[in-house]
C-alpha cells in the first residue's frame, strides 16, 4: 500500500469509528497554507480538530509519536483559519490523534481526545 492510500485508509478508518460514536463530520483534509487538518468533527458542543497518523510497521514508533510540536503548530495555526473562516468563537474545540495501526491484515484503532493543548 502507498504513503496516499494508507494515509486515506486511516482517515476513512478514523471517519467510520466518529460517526459510530455520533460525531458529525464537518470537513476532511482542510488544506491552508499554514498546514491541514485531516478530519474536522464535531460532537455535542465541541469541534474536534483531528489529526489521523497510521502505520504498517510498528518499527517506525506510535502513530502518536508522529506529531511532534512542530506539526502541533501547523494544526493549531491551521485551526485558528478554520474557526475565523466559520465564525465559530463560541465553541468548544480540542485537538485529537486518531491512530490506526494495520498489522497482520488487522486494523488496530486508538483514538486520543485532548492529545494537545
């Protein structure tokens, strides 16, 4: 499987498992200059911005491992355009790590709410 389509699969995994646990899906790969943001959701009267890391080999670390402070900013940068862009200032907002882990032909899937401030 290639970079773009595991990197899709992941997202695709991560949507399925929000809409299970009732989150609506507002946005997927919101691109500015600044950076993306895979999954925008919201649930309740909370906006989660979401970033989705999958992995096919446990080698390379955590998922979670993966975002480092660096893209911590990019995503917190590109979140601050999303909430102007949507005039949402009087909404709740976190950011999230989805991790999805594909070993064996299975799909492991870790889902972290509050992963940064």
């Amino acid at each position: 499987m290639e970079n773009n389509n595991i990197g899709s699969f992941g997202e695709d995994v991560t949507e399925r498992q929000l809409l299970k646990k009732g989150y609506e899906i507002l946005k997927r790969n919101f691109r500015k200059k600044c950076g993306e943001i895979d999954i925008i959701a919201k649930k309740d009267d909370t906006i989660a911005f979401v970033e989705v890391k999958t992995r096919i080999n446990p080698v390379m670390g955590l998922p979670r491992e993966a975002v480092d402070i660096r893209k911590q900013k990019h995503i917190k940068d590109t979140a601050m355009l999303y909430i102007s862009e949507n005039q949402f200032y009087d909404t709740n907002f976190r950011f999230d790590v989805a991790e999805v882990m594909i070993l064996d032909k299975n799909v492991y899937f870790n889902y972290i709410e509050n992963a940064f401030f």
